[in-house]
C-alpha cells in the first residue's frame, strides 16, 4: 500500500478522510470473498455500511489515479499501445440505471443487461494491461420507425398545398459509438506520452468513431469487416482530358497477385499487405491480410 499512499499524496483536491477510505477500500477489495458490495465490504473492514455509502457519493478520478499508478509501473523501455473494447454485465434488477440491451460475445447475442467501456494501456514485451479508464455505456431510447403513411387522411399532403408531413427520423441523434468516442476524448489525456496507436475490434471501424480518433492524434489498428468496402488505388498513366482516375475496382480478397507479400508467419500461414481506399473512413490505409492454407484450400 506504500505505491498507493505516494500516488494519493500528489492528487490534488483529496482530503485526508478520502485518503484513508481509499487505502481501506483497496484493501478490502482484495480480502474480501463473495460480491463486492457495501455489505459485503463492512464485514471485512473496520468501516461501516454507512460509511461506504457515504464515501462512495463522492468522485474521485480514477483515470488520474490509474496514470500516476503507469508511471511506475510501466518500462519507459517498452513499447506501449492503447487498447479499446467493450464488457457485458449481466444484471436482473428492474431498477438499474442503464439496464439495456448490449450484445454479449459469449452468447453471440444481444442481451439485457449493463455495458461497460474500458480503455487500457497495454505493454507489447510483457503483454500485461492496465486498465486506465472505465465507463459506464448509458441506455439510449429506441425509437420505433415512423410510418410512412398518416392514419388520418385529412392530414395527407394535396396538390394544392404541394407540402409533404414531416415525419421524425427512426435514427437516434447520439448512437452508442458517439458514447465510445466521446470517452476516448475524456481519456486523451492521462495517455502515457509514448502511445500513439489505438487497437479495436471490427465494431468501432465506423466514421464517427474514425473522426475521433485522427482528431487526438493517433493511429488506429483494427479488424475490417468481411463486407468492408474497400477498392484499389489506381497507378496507372492518367488521361490528359477529363478528372484523374483515382481507383480501379473493388477489392478482391482472393486475388493475392495485386498484394504485396510480406512475410511467413508459421507453417501454411502467410501476411500480405497494400494501400487501399476505404469508403466507409473516406480515406487511404494500410490493409493486412492473413492467408490460411488447409488442405491445399486457400482460407
């Protein structure tokens, strides 16, 4: 508890009281055994239910804390990257705040429950990673499509009027990835000062999401989709008359003569990379694909 006494010490704006329930609560979290909840926590601590409660309406800055906690822990000698991902909760309560549904990657399904998104910083040599900040996804209304016909006919536009119903939109304003990017922005800066690749699964390969993360700077690594719409950068002598070509057709994943071999990976595994465009991000990258050969079959 001696690393943790010396972070709290250069926290501003912590009272002394809030230090010590802190080092309690650090430390009962890792005695305790069963749920962690203010119940439980009081039976394995000198401090009281109440006292958790009470505690526990304050903020505290968990990022900062976490970024103080990497700068001991961390080799300045790694290298280090950002990471990105989504937890399921599964939660019963009829009462919960956020209580949505999420899709859960162990049942390949969409489920009731909570959902949380956490960023960490994760070090290549040791493949260790540190949790540096976590938030809670916030339940967003589901709009019900609107119908394309009014049930009153007085209401339906005429001739005369030449003025069609305004009918609301069935899309949300705020998506759960602006929630995603929002808290990659909040979290931008307790970054260690080292990181400037983000790694994310296919989901977040999105244009807002995209937009958010060429905004603070860093480079993204993430799977594509199987339909990502993607197409070749044309190279080839351009026409003197008429607006330069800048591509030449769809992408082919099974056509390995027009990509660039890199290396072998294993035994009947082999990488390949090009300079595609990408129509979803609207911009060029650097695609890498993964052939598998099994049974003479290319995968």
């Amino acid at each position: 508890m001696n690393i943790i006494e010396s972070i709290l010490q250069q926290m501003p704006g912590i009272s002394q009281p809030q230090k010590k329930f802190l080092i309690t609560l650090f430390s009962t979290i890792l005695l305790s055994y069963g749920k962690i909840n203010f119940t439980n926590l009081s039976r394995y601590s000198c401090l009281s239910e109440k006292n958790y409660r009470r505690h526990f309406l304050k903020s505290f800055n968990f990022p900062q804390f976490n970024q103080y906690f990497l700068e001991k822990a961390l080799n300045p000698e790694h290298t280090v990257i950002a990471v990105i991902d989504c937890s399921f909760l599964r939660k019963s309560g009829k009462k919960t705040d956020g209580k949505a549904y999420f899709y859960n990657g162990v049942a390949g399904k969409s489920e009731e429950g909570l959902e949380i998104s956490v960023i960490s910083i994760v070090e290549i040599e040791t493949r260790l990673s540190y949790s540096l900040s976590v938030q809670q996804t916030p339940s967003r209304p589901q709009i019900k499509p609107a119908k394309k016909l009014p049930q009153k006919p007085q209401n339906c536009w005429s001739r005369k009027t030449r003025k069609k119903p305004d009918f609301q939109s069935s899309k949300p304003d705020i998506t759960r990835v602006d929630d995603y990017a929002q808290h990659l922005k909040n979290t931008r800066y307790f970054f260690p000062t080292s990181v400037s690749y983000l790694v994310a699964d296919g989901y977040y390969y999105r244009s807002k999401f995209w937009d958010a993360v060429r905004e603070l700077n860093l480079d993204f690594i993430g799977k594509l989709r199987v339909d990502a719409n993607l197409r070749y950068l044309y190279t080839g002598e351009q026409k003197k008359l008429g607006a330069p070509r800048k591509y030449d057709g769809k992408f082919d994943s099974n056509d390995l003569s027009r990509l660039k071999f890199v290396k072998h990976l294993k035994p009947g595994v082999s990488l390949y990379t090009l300079v595609v465009w990408s129509c979803c991000l609207n911009c060029q990258i650097i695609a890498f694909l993964r052939k598998m050969r099994y049974n003479n079959n290319s995968v």
